[in-house]
C-alpha cells in the first residue's frame, strides 16, 4: 500500500478539520429553518451542534485505521491534535456562544462577561489538554488523564441539541446559565488529574459485546442526526462509571508509571 496507508487516517482527521470548520461558520447564523440530506427544517444552530457530533465518530476512525494500518506518523499526530482543538475547542465554544446570543439574547445581554470567560476558558483547557496529551512522558495505559476533549466537545454539542429539543428557539434564563456552567466543568475536567477509563478490550466477552453495541449504536444515531437523548445516555453512563473506575484504580495506575518517549498518539475518546 506504501503511502496511500499513510493518507487513510489523514484523510479523516481532515474530515475531522472540516466538520470543525463548517460548525463554527453554521453556529452564526442562527435558528433560521433549513433542509440538509435527510433532516428536514433543521436550524443552523442543530445542524452545527451535529456537525461537532460527527467529529466525535470522525475522530475514533482516524485513530483506528492509523492503528490497523501501522500508519501513525508525527505528522499525523501533530494534525490530529490542530483538527481536535477545531473540532472539540472551538467550534462547541462558539456554539454555546453564538447560540445562546440567538435563542436567550436577553440573558446573553446581560451576562456577556460570563459567557467570555466561559468560551475563554473552555478553548484554553481544550489546547492545554492536546498539548499536555502529546507531551506526556508517562506509560499510561487504558487511561486518560483528564476528560478527553472529544468527550467534552461530544457533551458541549449534545446538551445544546437536547436543550433546543425541548426548550425551542427561546431558552430561559436558567438553561443559559445551566448550559455556561456545564461548559466551565467540562474545562475543568479536561486540565483535571482525575483518571477516566478508555474503551478497550476487557476480559469479560459480554462486556467487550455490550461496548461493541453502544459504538455501533452511537455510529448510527450519530449519523442519522437522531435521538441526542439516547447519545447524551451513552455518554453518562461511559463518562460516569469510567471517572469512578478510574478514581478506584487510582492507586494502581500512579504505581504502574514509567517514563516513556514522546506519545505520538491520537487524543481521542471514544
């Protein structure tokens, strides 16, 4: 295959790079009705918090196929991370941004501040969890430090949809501010020391099928633009039980660290 192996997970970090792109160019341009593919009258502001969604699966296939392929590269590494600070940065930022200036320009109004340093914020943490990812200088296996950022701009994208699902174009005062405090805790956890479970291969072979079915679910309704309740589901419940067993191996894994050279791996979560 020589170098077109190479162009595989390139190819969908660059898709990855895109779906970025077009997110943060669609959030500004607000509630207006549109019909895109197969979803009809969807707004501007659904369609970009979808395409930060679309990200999240971009993101594990690029990973995957450097892996299968033995084709991860420094290059590779290097834009995997500017498509991740995209894609999971700042395109969610500018969603929670532009959106919340659209459909509770009152709120927004009024607490203007707020949302700067919670777009501030988050996209620091985001470019400080990438960087402290490539450099890390440990053995750490089957285990993130800190949330992922694709984890975080996955849960940026799905709280903004199911809001919108059920609050309509006009949020209360109390959502906006439920949603800028949501963002400012995934910053946090994102630069936390907090250890958090990857996907991988367990010993049970129920359990390594019952994660099998939750990608292939999440592929799915990911794709189709449906159901963020069942997605916002899969993410709690990887999110919850992965943070808790990572906080009761917490010992375990600072005993089995060791100096390693510089990772070249993929920042990503699912």
């Amino acid at each position: 295959m020589g170098k077109i192996r190479y162009a595989v997970p390139n190819f969908f970090t660059s898709l990855n790079f895109l779906m970025g792109t077009f997110s943060l160019v669609l959030s500004s341009m607000g509630t207006e009705k549109i019909d895109f593919l197969w979803i009809h009258q969807t707004t501007y502001l659904e369609l970009a918090a979808w395409l930060i969604v679309y990200s999240v699966l971009l993101d594990k296939l690029d990973g995957f196929f450097a892996k299968r392929l033995n084709a991860s590269t420094a290059f590779g590494a290097e834009f995997d991370s500017l498509a991740d600070l995209v894609a999971f940065g700042l395109a969610p930022a500018m969603l929670f941004f532009h959106g919340l200036r659209e459909v509770s320009p009152g709120w927004a109004s009024d607490n203007l501040p707020i949302m700067i340093v919670g777009l501030s914020f988050y996209v620091l943490c985001a470019a400080w969890r990438l960087a402290r990812y490539n450099v890390a200088q440990t053995g750490l296996k089957g285990y993130f430090v800190g949330m992922p950022s694709t984890l975080a701009g996955g849960w940026m994208a799905l709280s903004f949809l199911l809001a919108f699902k059920y609050a309509g174009s006009a949020f209360p005062g109390s959502l906006a501010s439920g949603l800028v405090g949501f963002q400012i805790l995934l910053a946090g956890l994102m630069i936390s020391g907090f250890y958090i479970s990857k996907l991988v291969s367990r010993k049970s072979k129920a359990f390594n099928w019952f994660q099998i079915a939750c990608v292939v679910t999440g592929y799915i309704f990911g794709l189709a633009m449906k159901f963020p309740e069942v997605l916002c589901g899969m993410i709690g419940i990887y999110t919850t039980f992965g943070f808790i067993y990572g906080l009761i191996k917490r010992g375990e894994i600072r005993e089995s660290l060791e100096p390693v050279g510089t990772s070249t791996q993929s920042d990503v979560a699912l």
